[in-house]
C-alpha cells in the first residue's frame, strides 16, 4: 500500500441550494486495497460517491491523477475512463438479460463484427471475466434465476469490465464503489459475497459503503468516517484496530444524551395491557423468529443496523410487506397475514415514515392532505357529504399546534419547505390518533427546529395513550421517543433493553 | 445441476412446456383440431388459407413486438397500411413501381415521430398511438374520398411460383429474419429487453433510455412499412377503407400468446411467430367450425383477456408494492 | 367548494400554469370554434342548430362523465362506447317482454360488464386499456350476436318521450345529462368516494398508506364507468329510436378527446366532471360544426384525433414527470 494512490480526490465541497452536503472532505484509494465508508443517513455518504463517478459535479475540490491535477469525470463513463464505477445498491441489475448479455450492457461497441453481434466471441469473453472472480453461474443463465449474492458478484465483475473496456487495457487499474452491496442479502450469503471480495483485491480495489460495523471490523482496510459532510475520522485498520464502539460513536457525533423525560415507569408501562403483540414472526431473508409485546402508551424501538431487519419488521406490521410465519396480534386478536394497509389502519394500526413523497398528495392543498385520513370526521351524518368548512377548521387547527409554517391551510403541499412537509404527516396522524402508531424515520432530513416540534408532537400523542414502534437510524431519537428497545441483529431479536441503557450498548 | 438436465429429454420437453407454453396450446389444438375437422383441417386447401392467415397476421406484428419489449404500446400499425396504401394509389400513376418505397419511408416517418412525442412530450403510448391511427384511416378515406380504389400494377408481388406456398409466406420469412437479427445480433435488441425490464437499471448502465425507446418506435414503423408492401396485395390490391378494431386487436394478441408481456422486457419477435401460428390456428379452427362470425369475434375477445391475464401473472404484483 | 382550480390564496407558479391548462384554454376554445362556425354557417347557433347540438350533447355528456372518474384515477376504460351500444340494443331488444323495466335491466347488465372491468384491474392486476379493450370486444360481440345485424326500430312512444319530450323548447334529454353531470359532480367534489378517487390518481402508494381500499375504489369506479355508459345507451336509443350505431374503436376518440379536453390529464389526480363539460361542448360543437360545413366522418376524425393528441401533450405537466417512466 506504500506506493501511489489510484484514486486521490481532495477537499470536495458540495451543495445542494444552501445546504453543504460535502464540505471538505478527501478520500484517498490505493491499490489492492478496501476502503469502507461509514456514516449516518445524510451524512454525504451518496453525495460523494455520486461525485466520484460524475453524476453530480463538485462545487469545489481536487482530484489527482499520478500526481497532475485533472478535471473530475464529467459522466460515468468518463468516471470509467479514470478508472472509478460504481455497483449501486438497488436497481442495477436487469432481470430479464442473460449473464453475458448483462455483462456487456452498454458496451457492446466492442463486440460488432460485420454480421452484428460477435456473440460466440461475447460470451468466451464472460466465461473468462466468471471465471476470473469466481462466479458460479452459466454464462446463458437470466438474471432472474440467480441467487442475490451471485447478482451482485456479476454486477462487481460487469463494473470491473466497464472499466477494463473503457480504457482498453487488460487489467488497468480500477476503483470500485459498492453502494450497501450485502443490504439485501442474508448471513450466509453476506459472508459469501465478502470473502469473494477479499479475494478480489488482487484485481481491484473498493470503496464500501455500508451500515454494518462488523463488516467494517473484519473485511477493510482503511475506514473513513463521514458526519454532516465532513470527514471525522480515518483508521488505518492495520495499524490502528478500531472498535466498533468506538466507530459508532465517531458516527454519532457525540454521546447519547437525555432530552425529554418521558419515560415512565416499568411496572406501569406493564400494567396498562397489551396493545401488540407479535409470536416467533419470521421474513425469509428479512428476520427470523421475532417476538415482541408493545404495552398500551409506551414506544418500543427497534435498534439494529440496517439490514438487520428492522424495516421490513414494520413494513410488516403496517400491511405493506407480509410475513412467512409465525403470528401478529392486535388487541389480542390475530390478524390475517397478507392484509392490506388500509385494513391495519381499521384495526388501529397507522404508519408514517419520514419519506414524505409516499405519504402526502404534494399537488394537494394541506387541508385535503390532513383530511383524508380523518374523512370520518368531516362528512354529513346521512348521505355522507364533506363539510368544507369542518375541513378547513380541522387543517386550521393543525397547522396552528403543529406550528406549520403556511400562508394558509389552502396552499399547496408541493411549495412548503421539508419540515414543514414532515409535519403536516405528523398532523393527519395527531387528527386521527390511532391506537398504535409506526414511525420509521420519523424525521429524515429535516433541521433540528422541526425536529423538536415533532418530538414534542409525538410525546404529547404517547401520553394520550397511543402506542408507538419506532425504527430509526438516528440514536438520539430512539432516546428521546422510547421508552423499551429491542436490539435486532442479523434478522434476529437478540434482547429489550430499557431505553436508559442505550447509551451502554452503544459505547460498552 | 442445469447444463446436465438439458441433456435429458423429459426435462427437455418439461422446459419448453415451462419456457413456451404456446407451443403446448398449439400441438393441442392442432391435434384437436384435426380429429373435430379430419380431412378438413389438414387438407391443403385450408393449410394453404393458414399460412395466409398467419402471413397476414405476423407482417401486422411484428413491427409492434419492438414496442411492445419496451413496456409501451404502438397501434399505429393498420394506419401505416391504410394511409401507405392511400399514398401509394396517389404517386403510382406519377413514379410507377417504385412508389413502393412510400411504405417503409411514411412508417419510419411516422414511428420517428410518434416516438419523438411519446418520449419528448411524455404522452402515454397507448392512447398516443390510438389517436394517431384514427386520425390515419380519417386521412385515407379523405384522400380515396372513400371509395376502395384499386392500385393495379403489382400483382406481380403475391404471383405463385411455389404451389401450395403462398408467395407473401416467403417475403414474411424474410422479413421475419431480419427482426429476429436486430432483436438477436445487434445491441439494439438487447438494449430493448434491458429497458422493458428494468428502465432504471438500463439507465444506470449508461443507455440513453429517451434514444432507444425512439428507435423502438422507428423501428416498428419501419417494419410495419415494409411489411404493408406485401399485406397490401396479400389484401386485395386495394386501399383499405373501412377501419375496424378487430385488425388492431388480432396482431395484439399474437404478440401477447407468443410470449411478449404487456409489461415488456420478454418474448420479442421469434415469440411471435409461435403467437401468430397458433392464432392462425385457432382462427381456422373456428372458421371451419359452424359458428357464426360474431360469435368468432366474441371468442377473440375472450381470447385476448384470457392470454392478457395469464401474461399480466408472476412477479410480486399484490399489495402497495404495485403503485 | 373547494377545489384546486378555485382557491385564491395560491400564487404559485406552477399552479397558475395548472389553472391555465385545466381551465382556461377550453374556454377560449370554446369562443374560438363558436366564432368560427358561426361567421361560416349562420345557423350554427339558431334554435335548430342548438336543439340538434343538445341532442348530440346529451348522451355523449353522460358517457363522457364516466370516463373521467376512470381517468382522473389514472386508469384507461376503452369500452364505454361498447358498453352504450350494449344498452341501447337491450332496450330495443326487450322493451316488448319488460316495458320500462327494461331501463334497470340495461344498467344491471352495464354495471356487471363494469364491474367485470374493475375486478381485471384491480384484482387480476391487468393494464386497464388492455383490459377495457379486451372486453369492449367481447362486449361489442355481444351486440352483433343479439342483434344479428339487423337494424332495430323503438316503437315504445312511453320510452321515446324520456327524452324527447320538450321542456321550455329544449329537449327533455338535456335536463337528464344535465341533472346526471351535476351528480357525478357532487360525487367528484363533494363526497369522500369522488376524494378516494382523486387520491388513488394523484399517488396511489399515499393513498393505500391513508387507508384507501385501492382495490374496491378501483372496482367501483370502473363499475360507476360502465352503469353511466349503460344510461348513455338507454338515452341514445329513446332520443334516436332506433339506427345502428356506429361500431367501431374509432368513436373512442371524440369521448376521449372530450375528457382531456376538459382538463382531465392522463395521469390521473386532477380534472373531473365539472371540467368535462366544456370538453364535451367543444367536442360536440367541433363534431357539428364540420358536419354543418359538410364534411364527413372521416374528416372529423382527423380533427378530433388530433385535438386529442393536442390536448394529452397540453394536460400533461412535464416538470413534475422528469424522473417519472411514462409506458
């Protein structure tokens, strides 16, 4: 590793209206080696990989070829002529290709003989490239038919290829970024897909992004730490071991602190009765054999990393995703796997998430967006009509708690700024107070002053006697809403902790 | 596990089953067909009428398949025929028989164009291309001034030289390779299926998604161009008038039982074929049958919902994940 | 009544653009096309030019309206004019063995057809163009098989006056359409079923987390669709007594023409009845105008064909589309 770096950007500055999403950060890659990038959402994560291979340009910054200066790739081929692509988390593979027709996608131009595609000559050269990284798969397979590790190890080698054709050279030197590669996969085949890519040192290096500490700790080399933009930290893992507390803390920014007493106490928490429950709930390849009670007017976390299934655990119990067994109950009664959101939200259930474009009608004024969770509320008694008046006055009264920045109840969701967006989802949710409410990032990407407004908004709701499921990656928010966590882990419930000694888990 | 059970035979016959459930339809109607009908359905006379069926019904689609891998829709087709043909009966008497040529180069023109507003306007395909074919067969009966009129001339085009073989079969092969090429052997083909699957993922791998689907479209133009020189005297030689429903809606469905989804990114213009052979088939079947034409055209319908539901299954339809 | 288009409070840019697509160009076409036909034709607007206008209006208004509900939730219904044809011929057909009972029959069987529709969409997660057309082809075999092609005359005085009976000088057909606009007009703007409907086309994944049966909306509307072309037909056949009815897809296009003219964009969410109206009268007007100067279908179909086109490309709001995959 002493010998130059094949990749070497410095001090990117980035940013996205008046928000720095990259300030002053430098990334540094050498041969043969992986380069983890750890951070919270949001912390610039995306935003710098994005730079590196050209879809976004850099407000400022430096990047170095053999030591000369160079413009930075203006698109992704032009990145793959410098030697950087990139696997992307999702949505990269083509389901219906073959292997080789996948392989070569784009970059066919090498391939045209005078009788159109030299295809005998296309897939001798996949066998190869499969063969070279260990791919176990028929080269006429469809994509669709193979396991997700094997997907994305093609989609590695295809990455690999797009460099190795852009530059014309058998084995020029290349950079790869993964994008959370084992997000999707499970135990066996995340360490599957790890060991290949040790292995895979000798033709390439990597830049990997992910959330999982213990793949930090075990499989890179180098770790960089990304917060709010900036680098924090950078451990040299042969040198320097670092612990996973320790990186976590890094991530975190400071120590879990106190901001609202909530909590109350165990016993009563327990007396209030049972509001869900759930029974051995399994997901393949999501969670296995989880079991829970959430008890009437408290806020049960689920704290794991992401893909240790905490997700789809709320999915699940919103209606979105379903589940392969075991047994989830409301009130005491089961319910039907399979059933739909808008029959959980009859039996009490609600669920908002943070991603404000699949919860509200951005064409829409606030007062149909709140009222179209409550339209019990707002029609006549006989024939059902809307009262617009009742509409208005119930927007009206919303906006005024929640302290919604509007000129009036009428305007469009579309022209309100993101806190303000997140917390009018919050007041369709207040109006309607359902028995039991599911937040999953309940305040992503929003400024602190909103923030705390809807923290306020929820406790005030928690004491109202609503139950709440909270899943997050934010620590400080599992903090401040709950009051028991269940620590998840690769799929499974490992313990519930009391929210008080979070702060233990996380630094012990 | 799979190189070594595709040497084996039942598996052999269990993969095209699984792979080309049309070719199951087809043997058994074939045979059905055979034993209802004995003499008459194998009889040259009517394997002679089949074949004409079939030429008719793959040179009208397989110019659509191209859009249909995509996702889209193009039903422009029959307006490329009837104004072609309306075209042609104009600038014969001026240019002679090369006005031929007006088919293919008024279908790229109008697949450039109808694929420039779908991708650049964002029109929806379906209705797009719909409103374009109306407004087609209104301009062929203004131009004809609604009489069928005769184009003589080029009779020469549909002249037997093999008995029994309908001269336009053999155009339609030709035609039919050069698809199956495009689809095959160039990278087109591939971008098509990789957009009609993953419109996401394609653009991820760098294809210029807006360009292909535009070429899509040209592209099914073109071969419904060329493939309206040979319909039109396989036709009748005549500019068609009356405009209905039932001609845009049988190529459809030969593309649909051949194995293209409406949802795209399968089947392509090989499938087709099967599709177009086995509806010829049916087609025949019920011709000879005792049924009245309405009720033909009833089972059609019946046809057209039942192979659009079977091809609509698979994949994780259910629940919020379609929206 | 509060309604996108109406609010004043709103200076956004990209809503008064909304505003002007949605509202004001029907108008101006609207002055433009009774100028024209006017100036050419001067008795395009005398009493006989506008009862023969009220009579071509007034079906189509009903049919039309169906339509949009399914539109403004972001599906397609191709088979509107099928299911229409479907009805009138019962009428015809059956008047004798029923009387005026055969009006219930007709909508029953419409709604069945409808419902049909519905559950292809929504449960067998079929594409809704392809399914409505699927069945507008059955259905329209349906008509040839019982009517055998034959030609039908409605003899029924009691059944002709429905629509034929004039009130204050204006055919009574007109007040029917009217009265059946004003409630699928309330039913789009006034009820939380016209609220679910929108939702599902502004952002089905929002509205299935807002607790929306998408799937009943879904099979609903479409089952709404096909009663309201089921009363079209019932109106057609008592205005006309009796004629073949033109058959083919090509009269989709001025019923289709007519709803995104009106400001009914194809991506669902926005529009409705209330704007269907105008796009129904310039329609109409557009389709007797041409006629008035003798031109026949085929030229009316060009112009409509190309209105339609016009009008999906002035409707649709391209900013909000650029990442959005259009099929």
């Amino acid at each position: 590793m002493a010998n130059e770096p094949i990749l070497d950007v410095r001090n990117v500055y980035k940013s996205f209206g008046k928000v720095y999403a990259l300030e002053d950060t430098s990334l540094r890659v050498y041969p043969h080696e992986i380069v983890g990038v750890v951070g919270e959402n949001g912390a610039g994560k995306t935003t710098l990989m994005k730079t590196l291979v050209g879809v976004h340009s850099p407000d400022k910054g430096e990047w170095y070829h053999n030591g000369i200066r160079v413009p930075f790739p203006k698109d992704p081929k032009d990145a793959a002529r410098k030697g950087i692509s990139i696997v992307y988390q999702e949505r990269g593979v083509v389901p219906s290709l073959q292997v080789y027709q996948f392989l070569f996608l784009g970059n066919e131009e090498k391939y045209i003989g005078k009788f159109g595609l030299q295809i005998p000559k296309m897939k001798n050269a996949a066998k190869e490239i499969l063969d070279e990284f260990h791919i176990k798969c028929n080269i006429e397979d469809f994509m669709f038919d193979l396991p997700l590790s094997t997907q994305k190890m093609i989609e590695i080698a295809k990455a690999v290829l797009n460099i190795r054709l852009e530059q014309n050279k058998e084995n020029a030197d290349s950079v790869i970024i993964l994008d959370e590669p084992t997000a999707p996969l499970n135990i066996e085949e995340r360490n599957e897909l790890l060991d290949e890519i040790v292995r895979l040192k000798k033709h390439s290096s990597f830049v990997f992004v992910t959330h999982i500490m213990q793949e930090v700790i075990e499989y890179m080399d180098r770790v960089i730490v990304l917060r709010d933009g900036r680098q924090v930290a950078e451990y040299d893992m042969a040198t320097n071991k670092v612990t996973e507390k320790e990186l976590v803390r890094m991530i975190v920014g400071k120590d879990v602190e106190e901001q609202y007493q909530s909590s109350r106490p165990k016993n009563y928490i327990e007396q209030s009765g049972n509001a869900l429950s759930a029974i051995n709930l399994s997901k393949n390849g999501s969670y296995y054999d989880v079991s829970f009670n959430l008890y009437k007017a408290e806020c049960l976390g689920f704290w794991g990393s992401a893909g240790s299934g905490k997700s789809e655990l709320i999915k699940t119990i919103a209606g979105i995703k379903g589940y392969d067994d075991g047994c989830l109950m409301i009130q005491g009664k089961k319910t039907k796997n399979r059933e739909l959101p808008h029959t959980r939200l009859r039996k009490g259930i609600g669920y908002f998430s943070g991603e404000t474009v699949n919860e509200l009608f951005y064409d829409w004024p606030i007062t149909k967006n709140i009222s179209i969770l409550n339209i019990e509320k707002i029609v006549t008694r006989f024939i059902h009509l809307l009262k617009f008046k009742a509409e208005k006055a119930m927007a009206a009264g919303i906006v005024e708690q929640l302290r919604i920045r509007t000129p009036n109840t009428v305007t469009a969701i579309s022209s309100l700024s993101g806190g303000n967006k997140q917390k009018v989802t919050v007041g369709k949710w207040l109006e309607r107070k359902p028995d039991i409410l599911l937040l999953e990032d309940p305040t992503i990407g929003i400024d602190v002053g909103a923030r705390d407004d809807i923290y306020k908004t929820i406790l005030d709701m928690k004491s109202q006697g609503i139950s709440m499921i909270l899943v997050s990656d934010d620590p400080k928010e599992y903090s401040t809403l709950c009051d028991r966590i269940v620590l998840m882990q690769q799929g499974k419930a490992e313990r519930t902790i009391l929210k008080e000694q979070l702060n233990e888990v996380i630094q012990a | 596990m799979s190189t070594a059970s595709r040497e084996r035979k039942p598996n052999f016959f269990y993969n095209i089953a699984k792979n080309y459930p049309v070719v199951v339809i087809f043997i058994v109607l074939v045979i059905l067909f055979s034993i209802l009908y004995h003499e008459r359905f194998l009889s040259p006379a009517n394997l002679t009428a089949t074949l004409r069926q079939f030429v008719t019904l793959i040179l009208f689609s397989i110019g659509p398949t191209f859009v249909m891998l995509l996702g889209s829709m193009d039903q422009s087709f029959i307006g490329i025929w009837m104004l072609g043909s309306a075209l042609l009966w104009i600038l014969t008497p001026i240019l002679g028989p090369i006005s031929l040529l007006v088919f293919p180069l008024f279908g790229i023109a109008s697949g450039l164009l109808i694929g420039l507003i779908h991708v650049k306007l964002r029109v929806p395909s379906f209705i797009l291309t719909l409103s374009v074919l109306i407004v087609y067969w209104g301009l062929t009966v203004i131009i004809v001034q609604g009489n069928p009129r005769i184009v003589p001339g080029y009779e020469f085009l549909t002249a037997d030289f093999i008995p029994f073989i309908p001269t336009p079969f053999l155009y339609s092969i030709v035609i039919i390779l050069l698809a199956v090429f495009i689809v095959k052997r160039t990278k087109l083909g591939t971008y098509f299926y990789a957009i009609g699957s993953n419109e996401e993922g394609a653009r991820l791998a760098g294809i210029d998604v807006g360009k292909y689907k535009i070429v899509a479209f040209t592209l099914s133009g073109f071969f419904s161009g060329i493939g309206s020189i040979v319909l039109f005297q396989h036709l009748g030689g005549t500019v068609p008038v009356s405009f209905s429903m039932n001609n845009v809606v049988r190529p459809l469905i030969a593309i649909i039982l051949g194995g293209t989804p409406l949802s795209g990114g399968r089947g392509g213009p090989q499938r087709t074929i099967l599709g177009a052979l086995t509806f010829s088939v049916i087609y025949r079947g019920l011709y000879l049958s005792a049924l009245d034409a309405e009720v033909i055209d009833l089972i059609v319908g019946l046809i057209l919902i039942v192979s659009i539901v079977i091809s609509s299954r698979g994949g994780e339809l259910r629940g919020v994940e379609i929206a | 009544m509060i309604n996108n288009n109406n609010t004043k409070g709103s200076m956004n840019k990209m809503f008064s653009e909304r505003i002007f697509t949605s509202t004001r160009i029907p108008l101006l076409v609207v002055v433009v096309v009774i100028c024209i036909f006017q100036m050419v034709n001067p008795t395009f607007l005398s009493y006989q030019g506008i009862v023969t206008l009220v009579y071509a209006m007034s079906y189509f208004l009903i049919v039309a309206c169906g339509l949009t509900f399914v539109v403004m939730m972001g599906s397609f219904d191709f088979s509107g004019i099928s299911i229409m044809k479907l009805s009138a011929l019962i009428c015809v057909l059956y008047i004798e063995n029923f009387g005026l009972w055969v009006i219930p029959i007709a909508l029953l069987v419409c709604a069945a057809i409808g419902f049909i529709n519905g559950i292809l969409v929504a449960k067998l997660s079929v594409p809704s163009f392809m399914a409505t057309l699927g069945i507008s082809i059955v259905v329209d075999g349906i008509a040839l098989l019982t009517s055998k092609g034959f030609l039908h005359l409605m003899n029924d005085e009691g059944f002709r006056s429905i629509s034929t009976t004039f009130i204050a000088g204006i055919p009574s057909v007109f007040y029917w359409s009217i009265a059946i606009w004003l409630l699928c007009t309330g039913l789009a703007v006034l009820t939380p079923f016209g609220r679910r409907t929108y939702a599902i086309g502004a952002n089905s994944r929002a509205a299935a987390l807002s607790g929306i049966n998408i799937d009943r909306q879904r099979i609903l509307v479409f089952t709404l669709s096909g009663t309201l072309a089921g009363a079209a037909g019932v109106f057609y056949m008592s205005q006309l007594g009796g004629g073949s009815v033109e058959i083919g897809g090509q009269m989709m296009i001025p019923l289709f023409a007519s709803v995104v003219a009106g400001g009914t964009s194809l991506r669902g969410g926005s529009g409705g009845p209330q704007n269907t109206l105008l796009g129904v009268i310039i329609i109409t007007w557009i389709q007797s105008g041409l006629r008035m100067l003798g031109t026949g279908l085929d030229t009316q179909m060009v112009v409509l064909g190309i209105i339609a086109i016009a009008m999906s490309i002035a409707t649709t709001d391209r900013n909000k589309l650029m990442r959005s995959i259009v099929k």
